[in-house]
C-alpha cells in the first residue's frame, strides 16, 4: 500500500484523471430535498401564515412516499386557501433557487484532498438545473479540490446523462484517451452505460441513504464496471487503479 503522503509522477499512474457525479454521489440528495422544502415552508409561513412546521412535514410525506417531480402540484391540491394566491410554477422556483443547507459526505473531503495530493485532476459531470447545481457545487465549496466542472443543462436538457458530450468534453480538456479515466456516481439508469461504452472505468457508490439504492441496472450495459458500499471502500478502489 502506498503512503498517503508519498509523492507519485503521473507517467507512473494508470489513471489520468477522475469525474464525479454530484447528486447523491458528493452529498445525499435527500438533504437537498428537505433544505429545499425547508425554503419553501418558511415562505409560506411568511407570506400566508400556515406553519412552515406543518407545511414542511406534508411535503417530506409526500416525497417519502415516492411522489416526484410534481410535489408542490400534489400539495397545493390540498390546499384550497392557497389554490389563487400562489402557483406549483412559483414553489418550484424557489425551491431551485434557495441557498442548499448540504454537506460532503463523511470521508468525502479527505478522499478528494487524498486524490488531489496524489496529483489526480478531478472533474465534475451533474446533470439538473444548471443554477441549482452551482449552488450546490458553491455550498460544498467543491473549487477547493476539483478544477473542471460540467454542468450538462448549460448546453441544455437534451444534452443530459446519458449523452456523451459531457464525457467527450473531459477527454478532449485532459488529452486522454478513455481507458485512463473514471466516472464515479450512484444512478444506473443513465450514469455509466456512456461511459463504458466509450471505454471509461465506472464506479458506483451504493448507499441505503441515497434515493436509487434499491435501483438496479436495466442490463449489464448500464452496470458500473465495481460497486462500493461505502466511501472508504472507493478510495480503496482507486487506490488499487493508482
């Protein structure tokens, strides 16, 4: 096992740079969700007096419950004083415009500090809403350790996961060919069949907490090539490819 404190050439290392996902790979995207619902709640309250405590405990049941992408609709349907002064469009809004109250992972800093002591690039591929994102990638203060960052929305929604531009992009900024690079993320419906098929190293990160851990793979095309049940076992991984 190599030190953590030794220094290594790249010409020595068999990767050339890794790109992780952002979204319940870096931090929990449930955080997410309650910090975002949290915003919205306070707002509530603020402007029509229903307690954010209430509000905030109908929306986190609604999404416990599997409800999706129309959240604020499925909530405002209940709510008949509300049905005239404030729209599911302007909910939305604010949700994807509140300061996120999110944190890295346990053992996510250290392992990224790790990497970059060891003089690996480190890249980030997010899909979602680009202002959303940025602040989210702001929040984790992520410039610290990771110097290229993609954000697919930016060329727009067509160009999200699974679209190759992003992964093409990376290999075009690094002068790399894809066998010395790697994609780190937790989706299997869209985050790693691109980049296998173009020749990546995948990795996903499987933990009970995020929202897709009992997700499978539809194929194994869209399996990561490892799987890792915890941050630590990651690093143990790329230390191996190292």
């Amino acid at each position: 096992m190599i030190s953590p404190f030794s220094s290594l050439n790249m010409s020595r290392s068999i990767l050339k740079g890794i790109a992780f996902d952002l979204d319940d790979t870096l931090y929990l995207e449930r955080d997410y969700v309650m910090s975002g619902f949290r915003a919205v709640a306070t707002r509530i309250e603020e402007d029509f007096g229903i307690p954010s405590r209430k509000v905030l405990q109908e929306l986190w049941r609604l999404f416990q419950g599997g409800v999706r992408g129309n959240t604020f609709d499925l909530w405002l349907s209940t709510q008949r004083e509300l049905a005239h002064k404030v729209s599911a469009h302007e909910l939305v809004g604010l949700y994807r415009s509140h300061k996120p109250e999110i944190e890295l992972m346990p053992g996510t800093p250290g392992l990224l500090g790790y990497l970059r002591q060891r003089g690996i690039p480190l890249a980030l591929i997010s899909d979602g809403f680009l202002k959303s994102q940025q602040r989210k990638a702001k929040v984790l203060e992520l410039e610290k350790w990771i110097e290229i960052m993609i954000y697919t929305d930016a060329w727009g929604k067509p160009f999200w996961k699974p679209h190759a531009r992003a992964f093409e992009e990376i290999m075009r900024l690094w002068s790399s060919g894809p066998e010395r690079l790697v994609y780190v993320a937790d989706n299997p419906e869209k985050d790693f069949v691109t980049p296998r098929r173009l020749g990546w190293k995948t990795v996903r990160l499987r933990l009970p907490a995020q929202l897709r851990y009992r997700n499978d793979p539809f194929s194994v095309e869209y399996a990561a090539e490892v799987e890792v049940g915890s941050v630590e076992h990651l690093k143990g991984v790329l230390e191996e490819w190292l």
